[in-house]
C-alpha cells in the first residue's frame, strides 16, 4: 500500500534528551513536510524539503533539525532547546508544490517528561 | 505574514442540524485546501477550491470560495455522529509560498 508512515506513535523522553522520529513514504512525492500540532493552535510548519538534500526552515524551526538523504525519508530531530517539546508531531508529503494536496501520516505523540 | 482565520472554534450541534465553518486570509489567496481530521486521527484532504466564486459539492458537504478569494466556507447539511472531527482550512498565496493552515473548527455531534 502507498502512503506516509511514521514510527513511533507514542514516545516518551526524559527532558534534556535529543528524540528522531521517523517519516518514511513511498508515494514518490518531492516534497515533505513536519508540523507540530498543539490543542487549539492548529498546524504549524517545523521544516520542508521541495528536494532531495535541500531543506528550508518553517514557522516554528527553533529546536528542530531535519535531513533529507533521500527522497522517501524526511527524520525530524527534537533537540534539547526545544522550550517546549511536548506534542503531537503530524509529517505529510505531496507531489512537489506546498499547493499540490498533502497526504499525513499518522503522527507521533511526544512527551517529555 | 500571511494568516488564515477560521470561526468558530468549537461547535456543538444535534444531529440533523446544518453546520458551517468560515475561513478568512488578510491577503488573496491562489486556492483554498480543506481537511479533516478525525478525533486521534491524521489531517485527511477533503477539496481544493482555485478558482473565484467557485463551490464544490461533495454529497452533504459544500465547499465556497468567496468572489475576492479572501474568504471560504465549508457548509455540512444534516449532520451525522460520523462528521463528527476537527476542519482545517488551508490557504496559500502561490505555487512556491507555504500552505497556511487555519486553527481548525471542532465539531462534535450529539446522537
């Protein structure tokens, strides 16, 4: 089956720790995307990459840090600046333009502890 | 920047009764996504609108995007317990700007 999966869906860290998730598709999209979902405050944009080994920031970038080696997989890393980690991590794809539809994963659940 | 408003932020209904969520942007916007997404679910496209004035249907949902392309509506006519999840609007203002998404509308529907 196509689609986005991403690993774990629930992780829990000790506060301090740097934490990957995983995002992995195989709908042969250009384009991924990481955004962090926070109760009644919507979706906001972590990172995206339009292309193989190029990344660009996005709203909320602080903390974060992405890599892009290949086209299927997009792994976010929380680090340890991150003020407030907590949170449902949502990674999606598309063809290749930010207006081309985004398919989600199933997202991953952090908690820092 | 560029922002997405959507009203309301929370709305209650009974079932059979019509819903609407309203989705504003302080600049014109190139087209419109909407999504939904489920309670513990993942965000799932639901339509894109381009074009001025455009509506869309798909069975009891109806999908506007206003004459000046600043505003969208997502309408549910009689509602049931499966509508029932979070609606996102989602605006960009070009092929190579960034999707913006509104805060969402959460819709609960009591049976």
């Amino acid at each position: 089956d196509g689609g986005i999966t991403q690993s774990p869906k629930y992780l829990f860290r000790k506060e301090g720790q740097n934490v990957t998730l995983s995002c992995e598709q195989n709908l042969n999209h250009d384009a991924m995307y990481w955004y962090r979902q926070d109760p009644g405050q919507g979706l906001r944009l972590i990172y995206y990459s339009q292309i193989v080994n190029d990344f660009q920031k996005g709203d909320i970038a602080e903390g974060y840090s992405v890599s892009r080696e290949k086209k299927e997989s997009f792994p976010l890393t929380v680090t340890s600046a991150q003020k407030n980690p907590t949170a449902f991590y949502l990674c999606a794809s598309s063809i290749g333009r930010f207006t081309d539809t985004q398919y989600f994963g199933p997202g991953t659940r952090l908690t820092v502890l | 920047g560029q922002q997405v408003m959507q009203i309301p932020q929370y709305q209650h209904v009974q079932e059979g009764e019509d819903f609407t969520t309203y989705c504003n942007s302080s600049t014109t916007l190139s087209n419109i996504q909407w999504y939904k997404q489920r309670p513990g679910g993942h965000p799932v496209f639901l339509i894109q609108l381009v074009k001025s004035g455009e509506v869309k249907k798909q069975k009891r949902l109806t999908f506007q995007f206003g004459e000046a392309k600043k505003n969208s509506s997502l309408h549910i006519t009689a509602t049931q317990t499966t509508d029932v999840g979070t609606y996102f609007c989602a605006g960009s203002q070009g092929g190579s700007e960034k999707l913006v998404f509104g805060k969402g509308t959460k819709l609960t529907v009591n049976p």
